[in-house]
C-alpha cells in the first residue's frame, strides 16, 4: 500500500504543470511546463557543455584548498562562464520542483494565501505584462547559457579581409583546418594535486577550442596536392595536409552570419548575446546596490526622525541636486574605467529615489501597534527596523527598483557608447552601437540590433514594473 502512495506521489501527473492543465489553467499550465522542460531540454542540447561546466565547478574549489597558485595561472573567464551555467541550469530544475513542491503543500493544507501569493496571482492574470516578463526571462537565459548557445566567439576576428561586413543572413566559404589534439592527465603518473591541476588544464584548452579552426576565403580551386585560395586582392596556397581531410565535402563548409558581422569579422549575433550578460549583469548589481543601501538610509531616517532624518535628508537631497551623468562622468575620469567601478558607480548613484519612498513608509509605520508592542517587549532598534518594518516597505521598494533597472541599463548602455563604460573588446549593447555609427548607411545592422536590443529590454522592464506596481496595489487588484 505504501507503495503505491509513493508511486502515485512521483506519477508523472504529478510533475508541475498536469495539475493545472486538468483543472483547465492552460496558462500556468504552460508556464509550469515551460519552467522545467526548457532547462532540461537545453541540458540535452548541450550535454557535453553542460559536464564540462560541472567538471570545472568541481575541479576549482579542489585546486583553491590544495594547488591554489596553479589554479590562478590556469583561471580563464571561460571555465567560470561554463561552470555558472551548468550550476545555474541544474539550480533551476531543482528549484523549480522544490517551489512546486511547497505550493502544493500549502494548496493541499488550506493555508491561506499571503498577500505576495495574491499579488503573484494578480500579476499573473495581466497577460501584457507577462509578455513582456516572458521576454525578460528569455534575455536573462540568454545571458547565462552564452557560452552554449552563442554560434561563435564573440572576439574572434580571423581573415578580416573576407569576413567584414557581412550582411545579415548571408554566409562565407571557410576550409576545415586540423584540430590540435589535446593530451587527457594520466592519474597513474600524477600525484592528487597533479591530476587536477591536468585535469584544469585539460578544460581550459577544451574550452578555448571549441570553435573548430576555419581559414575563410573568397575563391579557392584545388590542384594536386595545394589548395589555391584568395582572400581578397591576395591570392595564396596551401598544402592539403594542413586541412581536415583530403574530401571537399569534408574540409569544405559555410559560416552563417545570422545578424551580420562587423568591421572586425566578429558575428554580432555572438556579441549580441554576450552583451546582454554584460548590460544586464551591471543593471541588477547595480540596482541591488542601489537598493540595499536606499532602504538602509531611508529606514534610519525614518525610524529614528528628528536630527538624524534631517541630516540624512538633507545629505540625499545634495545627491540628488547633482545630474547623474555628471557625477558617474566625474569619478571615472579620477578612478579609470572598470565593469566593477561602473557596478558602484551606477549603484551609489541611483540610491537616493529608493531612499526617500522607503522614509515616507515608514514614518507612517513607525507608530503602529505592532511596532509600539515590540519596543514593549524590549526589543532593539535594529531588530524592530529588520523584522518589523524593513518587511512592510518592501512592496513599493519592489515596484522601484524594477523601474529603475531599465534606467540602469539604459544609463550603462548610454556611457558605453560614449567609451568611458564597458571597453572593448568586450561587448556591451552600448560600445556595439558605438562601431556601427561611422558606417551605419552602408552597414546599418552593426549599431541597429543591439539598439533594439536596449529598446526591448528597457520597455520591458518598464511595462513589468508597471505590472507589478498593480499587482501589489490592492485597490487595482480588487
């Protein structure tokens, strides 16, 4: 008997989503599926990726506690991109289940719904406003499975002769090149720090090499032995050896530039994707900066009043007398240009709007019953503000911060484009529209995509925060 309760417990009926879809809820029921089918599927998609990004995420905090120097000289950008996005889909699967798990507890024991569940629900029912966080959700994808799903190295720049500005949709010949073998470790002749110091060396140049090697030409013909190419006005040979098999049909391929390339024959599909990890990195931990140390200030001010709200007050409204753009341009010329400096930057800049809405709710917090019961009972300032009051602001807070990361992106996008934000070659929404101004009659698409990139990111984080301020409003969600 007890069986068949656990059997029934693990049906697949009972996987997020069936529920829903047999009482009728096509559109959760859509969502539910969506949530833990797409990472799964891209898992799939992505197999090998995804067990060298857990064989790295394994094999750094073994190297940080026995060999950390050879972890520093190995460290590449692109094991921490692979070992995040295989961390990143493996905690969202579980995630996902988990919340559902608990949900169904609470639908199960009657528990009545808090007032975030109702907003949620709320939210849920504005079907413009989750278009649009539908699309968030897929730029926020985007950027954390890069590595998986960009067509190419973002930086890569071979053959700019042949590869410049290329029209979207359009393709190039390239010749396979041999591939380099790569030697595994031999643990038989390796001590344990050994191994895995081989064994990170191993990754970074699988990582560094996934691309396979091309040599892009205009024109080629073979003769015996030699492959004739041009590239360009330059005409050239090379020996049949050098490629990957004798067989045209095997050495000979096409490259695809979905969405064109640039100047520098990089694809801007790939740099596309990129960025949008880069502009959209910088947006929310500038905005979580933002808003910890807004709420930090408005709540002081508001809980304690007199001299110290004066003060606090009055040093926010300095702030905000200054134009941002003024302040941010100010402190990069004295301090140089960095992704970390422009995260600060943009967040001790923003704090202040923040500030002053978290104040006002709480001036008129501070003197409910709730809060005069718990200074009855001898409880401290800190614990009064963190657990009483900090929790009943956070719903406007909420709504702010959402409006104001489209801000954010929109303010790094606009100080990229001027080259004192993120710096090439690493790309960002802004510096990609930044190369494509000086040819934009000729080759509009360079400075254009990921123009509509900042435009659809930036509405729609816009037409969200527009949502959930309704959804958290009870006189519009009645």
């Amino acid at each position: 008997m007890a069986n068949n309760k656990i059997g029934n417990r693990i049906s697949i009926q009972s996987l997020p989503g069936f529920p829903e879809l047999r009482r009728g809820d096509r559109t959760s029921a859509m969502i539910l599926f969506i949530s833990w089918l797409l990472p799964i599927g891209m898992i799939i998609y992505s197999w090998k990726a995804f067990l060298t990004g857990w064989h790295a995420a394994v094999t750094v905090p073994i190297l940080i506690v026995t060999n950390f120097e050879s972890l520093t000289r190995l460290w590449s950008p692109e094991i921490m991109e692979h070992a995040v996005a295989s961390l990143a889909a493996s905690g969202w699967i579980i995630g996902v289940f988990y919340w559902y798990h608990k949900k169904c507890i609470i639908t199960q024991q009657r528990i009545s719904a808090s007032p975030w569940r109702l907003a949620g629900q709320a939210f849920r029912r504005n079907g413009f406003a989750m278009c649009f966080f539908c699309i968030l959700m897929l730029l926020v994808l985007m950027a954390i499975f890069a590595p998986w799903y960009a067509p190419h190295d973002p930086n890569a720049q071979q053959d700019i002769v042949v590869t410049k500005y290329i029209k979207p949709m359009h393709s190039v010949t390239a010749l396979r090149l041999k591939k380099n073998d790569i030697a595994p470790p031999r643990p038989s002749a390796l001590n344990f720090s050994e191994y895995w110091t081989a064994t990170l060396q191993s990754i970074n140049q699988q990582l560094r090499q996934t691309e396979e090697p091309l040599l892009f030409v205009d024109e080629w013909h073979l003769q015996g032995n030699e492959v004739f190419y041009t590239q360009g006005i330059q005409k050239k040979k090379l020996d049949i050896s050098n490629l990957a098999s004798t067989e045209p049909k095997i050495f000979l391929t096409q490259r695809t530039y979905w969405l064109g390339s640039d100047r520098f024959g990089r694809d801007i599909l790939s740099r596309l994707i990129y960025g949008a990890r880069i502009s959209l990195a910088i947006g929310m931990l500038a905005m979580v900066m933002a808003v910890a140390l807004g709420t930090l200030v408005g709540t002081i001010a508001g809980y304690f009043g007199h001299r110290i709200d004066g003060f606090l007050m009055r040093g926010v409204d300095i702030m905000m007398a200054f134009p941002n753009l003024f302040l941010i341009l100010m402190i990069v010329a004295l301090f140089g240009n960095s992704v970390l400096l422009m995260i600060a930057v943009l967040g001790l800049t923003g704090w202040m709007g923040v500030s002053r809405i978290v104040r006002s709710q709480v001036l008129v917090l501070r003197n409910s019953e709730f809060v005069t019961a718990a200074r009855a009972l001898g409880y401290s300032h800190a614990r009064i503000m963190r657990v009483h009051i900090i929790p009943n602001t956070l719903a406007p807070v909420v709504v702010a911060a959402t409006l104001r990361l489209g801000a954010i992106i929109l303010v790094e996008a606009g100080l990229s484009f001027l080259g004192v934000g993120v710096q090439p070659p690493t790309a960002s929404w802004g510096n990609m529209v930044s190369d494509g101004r000086d040819a934009l009659l000729n080759a509009w698409w360079i400075s254009t995509f990921p123009g509509l990139a900042i435009v659809l990111t930036v509405m729609s984080f816009n037409i969200v925060g527009d949502g959930v301020r309704d959804a958290l409003d009870p006189k519009l969600r009645a």
